[in-house]
C-alpha cells in the first residue's frame, strides 16, 4: 500500500517569513494529494490540493509543488502569520474505486510573533 | 448544512467496557469513513463505507466494528474496549464519482481507555 512520510515534524519561523514542508510518497500510481490544517481541538480542513497532471499550484499565501519523478510534493506558506500555526498533514490517494487517503504523520508549525 | 457531526465530544470508558461513537453527514456522500489519530502517527484509516449496506476494513480495524444502514450514519462501535484504543477519533465523509476526492472531517471525538 500507500506510504506516505511527512518532514519535519515541528516548524518554528517568525512572522513574515516562509515556511516549507516536505513530503513523500511510496506509490507511483497515486494521483491526488492534498493538505490539510488542523487547529487545536478540530478536525482536519483541507487547504489546497494537486493532482498529478499539475507541478504546481497556488492559492494566496499557499503553495504546493509536485515532483512525480522524485515521488515528493511540498506545502509552502509565504508571509507567515500567527494564525497559520496549527498542525499540518499531507496526504496521498491511493488508486482504487474508494480512492483512500493516506496521511502523513503531521507537522506542527509554530509562527512567532 | 452542518456537514459532518460527531457526538460525544469526550469519553471516558474503563477497560471491557463497549460504545458507540456516533457520525452523521448531511451532504448525501456516498463515502463515509472512520479515522484515529495518534501523537506523531497522522490519521490512521479503521474502517470505511462506499454506501448503505457496504463496509470494508482499513489499515488498523481490529477492535472496531462498523455498520451502514443509511447513507447519513456511520457508527463506531468498540465492543470491549482497551487502553490502546484511547485516541482522537475523527469520522470523514466525501462524494464519490465526481473527481474532487475531497474529504470533510467531523470535529472528533477524544477517547480515553483506563
């Protein structure tokens, strides 16, 4: 199956700067990958997402990039704001009609006022 | 519409003890889905839906029991519970056949197993 790994794990950066984080991803036949954001004591929200016919997309402050080649795609968060910490999960989705998702193990991005 | 909700928000159980975790989504998705969530272990699938009457196992479904008798409820049922099943529970539901493959997320429930 599916193996998806998410780095790093926590994120520190001051307000105003850039914040990258990095993912992978095992199956060469998934398609779909999305982020999530989750604040504390919700559930996830999807943020932006990319398909594998796209290297890259952009929405705002976020962006995400996609290398099919190298089997790895990167949320990027320009400007960061105190708002934007929360924790972070990509995903992939896996081929197959229930197309499941598969996260990451998450990142937990603090921005510093 | 109120998309996906969760009830309870809290629980406590003590080992053995059975529950339900309760899901119900508005948005008439075909696709409804249960996952736990551990420190540093992202969101784990335990059992899924693709419509009333269907159910099948995801990566982590022992001690879990699923059912889907309406397209709007999906509940989580731990028949004896364990202290290995205190987690973070989050039920998802999305529409299939349309290519968005996106995935709305309940509030979650916290669970803990003493």
């Amino acid at each position: 199956g599916e193996n998806v790994e998410q780095h790093p794990s926590t994120l520190s950066v001051q307000e105003g700067d850039s914040a990258v984080i990095k993912c992978t991803y095992s199956d060469s036949a998934s398609n779909y990958f999305p982020w999530y954001k989750q604040e504390l004591g919700k559930g996830p929200q999807l943020i932006i997402d990319i398909r594998s016919n796209v290297g890259e997309k952009k929405d705002q402050r976020i962006a995400v990039t996609l290398n099919k080649t190298a089997k790895h795609f990167s949320l990027h968060i320009t400007e960061t704001q105190p708002e934007d910490s929360a924790v972070y999960f990509c995903a992939a989705v896996s081929s197959g009609s229930a197309r499941q998702l598969t996260f990451g193990s998450g990142t937990q991005l603090t921005v510093l006022p | 519409n109120a998309g996906v909700t969760q009830t309870p928000k809290f629980q406590v159980l003590k080992t053995g003890q059975s529950m339900t975790l309760q899901c119900a989504q508005d948005m008439n998705h075909e696709y409804m889905s249960w996952y736990r969530q551990d420190p540093g272990m992202g969101l784990r699938l335990i059992h899924y839906s693709v419509g009333a009457g269907i159910t099948d196992q995801g990566e982590v479904p022992n001690g879990y029991n699923v059912s889907r008798s309406t397209t709007e409820d999906f509940p989580l049922r731990l028949l004896s519970a364990a202290p290995s099943q205190t987690s973070v529970y989050f039920c998802a539901s999305k529409r299939l056949g349309d290519g968005t493959d996106t995935q709305y997320f309940g509030p979650g429930t916290r669970l803990t197993v003493l």
